[in-house]
C-alpha cells in the first residue's frame, strides 16, 4: 500500500467523539495522491496490518480535556494494554504492528479538542471550529511527510485548498 | 468501620464499572459488587424518530458491538414493516442479515480470545502485567497473534460487505437488507489469497479450540474452580433446540439442565422477563418472572448459549460441542472460566456457518425486502456476542417511535458478573491488607469471562479505564492501583 494512511477513529453518533472520522471526511474529500483514509469506532488488533503495510501513519482523534484547538506530535510504539477488548490505544497498535511485521512506520497523533459526548450527531460548535484548525494545519504537514517517503503530494493541484 | 477496596474505570460518557470489595476489620470479605453505570438515556433519545431510521439509529449506542444493535433493531422493524416475526424476510434478505451477524460474531470472539483471554491463559493470572498482555502474547506466540490479527480483519471485511461500511452501516432495513453479495465479493472471501479465506479461518477457529483444550488439560484445577456457581441459563435456540445466533424461540434451563422457559415466542418477552432495579447500581436484573426476583436471574453469552441448545448444527462445532458436553455429563456447565471454551467453538460455529452462507447462491438474490401490513409494536431479538439482546419499540400512526427497551447483553449478565465478583473476592481477599496485582486482576478475569460492554460507545483520549483503591478503617487511602 505504502504513502501515508491518515485513520480517523471515534464514534459520530456521540458529538465531538467523531472528530476523527469528521476530518478524515475533509481529507477524502480531496483526493490527494499517496494518501489512503480509514475510519472506524475505534482502535483494534487488524488495524496493525493496514498500519504496517504504510510508509507513515496519522492516527486523528478527540480530545477530551485540554490541548485545544489540536495537539499534533510524533509517537512511539508502547505496550499500554487496557482493562477491556474495546479499544487500543494507537501506540500500542503500532507495537504491535512491529512485533509482528518488524516495519514500524513513522506514526503521529492529531488530537482534536471536544466538548460535547452526547446522543448527538454532529459536532459542537466549538469542535467544528477546532476541526477546522486542525485541517488548516494538517495538510501542510502531509506534504511535508509525503515529501519525506518520496512522493511529491502538490502535483497536478491535488494539494489540500484551505 | 470496614475497609472498602474500589476498582473503578473512569470514563465521561457512557457507562463504566466498579468494584467495591468490603473487608471488615479482620480483612475478610463481607461484601462484594460490581457496579455498572449504564447509560439509559437512549431510550429516551430515540423517541420521536421515525421507526425507520432505527437500525442506524442505535449503532450511536455502542461502537463495540453496533452490528448487533443495527440487527436487533432491523428485526423489531422487520415487525412494524409487516415482514412477519423471523421468518417472513427474503432469503436473500435473511442470509445476507446472517452472514453479517456471524461476521460479527468471529470477529468479536476471535477478539476476546486473543486480547483478554488467551493472556492470562498463556502467561497465568499472576504473571507480571508487562508480559501478560497482547504484546505478550506476540512475543512468544508470534503465529497465534497473526492468526488472530488476520482472523479480525476476515471478519471486518464480512462486515464491511454487508453492512456497507466500518461506521454506522446501513445494510440492515426494516423488512430485508439494501444490497446483496456480488459474485466478486463472494470469491473474494471463499477463494481469497491464503489466508484470507473461509476454509482457512474454520481451521485457525478450529486450532484456538484445540489450543484451550490442551490448556484445559494441564490446568483444570484452575479452570474449572474458579468463580464456579449454578445458575439459570438463557438464550435464544431454534425451534428444533439447534444453536442459531440469528433467531429463534427463548429458552432457559436451570442449573441442572432443567426447562424452565420452554421456547417461548420472544415477542411476548415481557410476560416471561422482568427487570429489577436495585439502590446501588444503575443497571437493572434481569429475571424469569415464574421464578421471581430472587432466584429468576440467569447468564447469557456463550456458557448459557451451550447450555441451553440441543445441538450445534455444523459438525466440526457439533464435534466439539459433544466433547464439551461430556465433560459435564451433559449437565449444564456453570464454570465461569470454561465461558472461554463455549466461546471457542461457538468461535468455529461462525466460521463454519460464514463459508456455509458463502456457498448459497441465495446470496446473489435480487429480491431484498419485504413489506406487509404495518403494525404498531415489534420486538427484535438475536444473541450477541455477549449474550441475549433485546430491542423493543413501540410507535404511532405518524410513524415515529414511541416507546423503546432495551435490555443488552451485559444487563442481562448483571446479577451473574456480581456472583463471580463475589466468588473472586472471598477467594483472593480475604485475609490480605493490601491489594495485589494478581489480586487484582483475579477480579478482572471473573468480569472478563463475561466479556462486558461497561464503556464503549466512546472512547476520546483523555480516559482511564481503571483504578483499584484500598481506604482504611478510617476511609483514609492507604493503597492505589491504576490500569
């Protein structure tokens, strides 16, 4: 598969929860060459194949306390297991992507700040705001890991418009 | 004054569990509870929807198991729409609605074997936390983990190909299904580049039951004595007693194998169950009403599952199943840890019946849906993963939801997750003054077996999922665990 996977996780249905899945929506949306979307609930075991099969990986979650609009960094493989099967934590998905296929890619963490976890479809107004930052700021940061792995993410006007 | 132990996940949203162990002041266990905050307000937010955005609807009230709400709901709906009570929708209608279930179903347990069972199974309960875990189990199993990670992702894919889609999937309808199964996608999951395909997923499903048979073998003193103790036994079976995950008629059993709910027709559900609620935890109990508040309360999941059905009906699980069994003398089995074994073969039922769907041509069918006479009322059962689900709705002449209950798998297993708790507790705690790891997770094993949804729907960072707290005599914090 290789270029960079951008993987959106949390649940639309529960308001700001589904920032993830909300800026992958943005991303799809423009169709940049080298760049493959996911989205699901949340975090689980098979996630580590599609992880291990890219050369970069932006995980893209909701932030529940502090950090706003977005905290953006670079993150490590870590064994932090959980008390139940229901979700992984994207570190530990990209242990176990290399324990198991020895090719950890480079991985980074946007967390959108949230504020409303109700019943609800649709962001708060706040959130949406902070959606929108976030994706001002993370298409540039694409191209520059595009960049890095070789594959040029501005050509023939596919970059992301702001 | 007793000491209270607290083991609490923390979450914002939806629900979330504690324990508190209660030692007196000779650190024995005087009592012990497992508390549940279960969100209820969806059954309120769904009121003044029209009935049919209700299967996409409830998939916002779990984000672990929505195909099984999406389904449940469909099958209420496939009652409001007309299309009869289980058995009134197209075959292309039911078959494509069971590939998805049993989809869910092998990827869930596959799940839960990988991830939570087989570390403490693999490593013991008191193994260092650092290696007991999935990591863990990469390290020294490094062919059991890819198993299991391609395993999932089998399962994904079946999901993805009938509900449409990771998030919120739209397969389901009230009346049938929206698309069927192309010609590709089918060869794709029966002829699919190995591993990934249907003939390889049975003898991988089949190995993970052999691998906790030959567990089983060296250590069943632990096995089969931990949180051991009778109960009712419920679920769903079909009307000629064979397993069936989909539909069915209810059925519960006693302790000893005896009917006391005799396949009855679940849209009458309410006759039969009731739901007590207690000042100290916010889920309800379950119970048979024909044996009361007291003694009514019953397991779902896998060990009822096994418990309550006559036989499994594709033969490498029937083999199984008969092993199984006998191992009890066909007596129902009320060991809380062999709820791994049930899960196992039920594990390999799925997987038999994916391939078995895969090759009926009903699949590639054009006609989708079915539709009647509109009624007012339709309940929806099916069993998930965790056990027995149960949607009910009511709407009006506008076609908006008036009325909706749900009792989820994990309600349904309240009043047996508090007996294992308690089990645990006096097992491991009594006597000790400060809480071990092992301790510790001796409590989470009993949970784990049940395989809980305590907080699921949502999951943003910024949560802790678990703390285990020790106050003195006096209420003074005297020890912490976090997890």
């Amino acid at each position: 598969m290789g270029g960079v996977l951008v993987y959106g996780y949390g649940n639309p249905g529960r308001q700001d929860d589904g920032l993830g899945p909300a800026l992958v929506g943005m991303l799809e949306r423009e169709r940049i060459p080298g760049v493959v979307t996911d989205c699901n609930y949340q975090l689980q075991i098979e996630d580590a194949v599609a992880v291990s099969e890219s050369d970069a990986v932006i995980f893209v979650d909701a932030l529940s306390v502090g950090g706003e609009p977005f905290t953006f960094g670079e993150l490590e493989p870590s064994n932090d297991i959980t008390f139940t099967t229901h979700t992984m934590s994207p570190a530990s998905v990209l242990a176990l992507s290399h324990e198991l296929y020895g090719r950890p890619p480079r991985a980074y963490l946007l967390a959108i700040r949230g504020y409303e976890w109700e019943l609800v479809e649709g962001l708060s107004q706040a959130a949406a705001g902070n959606l929108e930052a976030a994706f001002r700021f993370i298409g540039p940061r694409i191209g520059e890991i595009l960049a890095g792995i070789g594959r040029d993410a501005v050509t023939e006007g596919s970059a992301i418009r702001h | 004054m007793a000491r209270k132990i607290t083991i609490e996940p923390v979450t914002r949203v939806e629900g979330h569990g504690k324990v508190t162990i209660h030692l007196d002041d000779s650190n024995n266990v005087a009592q012990s509870r497992l508390h549940v905050v279960e969100f209820r307000g969806f059954e309120r937010f769904v009121q003044g929807r029209p009935y049919w955005e209700a299967p996409v609807l409830v998939q916002r009230l779990c984000g672990i198991c929505p195909v099984s709400h999406h389904l449940a709901a469909a099958k209420a709906m496939d009652v409001i729409v007309g299309a009869g009570t289980g058995d009134g929708l197209t075959p292309t209608g039911e078959k494509m609605r069971r590939l998805m279930h049993y989809g869910q179903m092998f990827q869930s347990h596959t799940l839960h074997f990988f991830h939570l069972a087989s570390p403490d199974l693999l490593f013991g309960i008191d193994a260092d936390p650092a290696i007991r875990n999935v990591i863990g189990v990469v390290l020294e199993h490094k062919d059991l983990a890819v198993q299991a990670v391609l395993m999932r992702k089998f399962g994904q894919e079946i999901i993805r190909a009938t509900a449409g889609k990771k998030i919120h999937g739209t397969g389901a309808i009230p009346g049938g299904i929206n698309k069927n199964l192309s010609p590709e996608e089918r060869d794709e999951f029966l002829k699919g580049a190995d591993p990934l395909n249907a003939d390889k997923m049975i003898s991988w499903a089949q190995a993970a039951v052999d691998l906790f048979k030959d567990f089983h073998s060296k250590h069943k003193d632990m096995l089969d004595n931990f949180a051991v103790f009778p109960s009712n036994h419920l679920s769903l079976v079909r009307k000629d007693g064979a397993m069936d995950l989909y539909h069915g008629v209810l059925r519960a059993v006693d302790a000893n194998g005896k009917k006391i709910l005799n396949d009855v027709d679940y849209q009458d559900y309410y006759n039969h169950i009731g739901e007590e609620v207690k000042n100290w935890s916010y889920m309800k109990f379950p119970y048979l009403k024909s044996i009361g508040k007291k003694d009514g309360w019953y397991t779902v999941g896998p060990l009822a599952r096994l418990n309550t059905c006559d036989f499994i009906p594709t033969p490498l699980a029937q083999k199984e199943f008969e092993i199984y069994r006998a191992y009890t003398n066909g007596k129902p089995n009320n060991m809380s840890m062999h709820m791994h074994w049930a899960r196992l073969i039920e594990n390999l039922h799925a997987a038999e019946m994916i391939k078995q769907l895969l090759l009926d041509k009903d699949l590639q069918g054009k006609n989708l849906v079915t539709k009647g006479k509109k009624q007012l009322e339709g309940v929806g059962l099916l069993e998930a993963p965790r056990g027995t689900l149960f949607h009910h709705y009511k709407i009006n002449e506008q076609d908006q939801i008036v009325m909706a209950n749900l009792i989820v798998s994990t309600t349904n297993n309240n009043e047996p997750m508090n007996r294992a708790v308690s089990h645990v507790a006096k097992s491991v705690f009594t006597g000790k003054a400060e809480i071990t790891e092992g301790m510790m997770n001796s409590v989470e094993v009993a949970i784990r077996a049940y395989d809980p949804c305590l907080s699921c729907a949502t999951h943003a960072l910024g949560r802790m999922p678990l703390e285990v707290s020790l106050y003195d005599s006096k209420g003074a914090l005297v020890d912490s665990r976090r997890k």
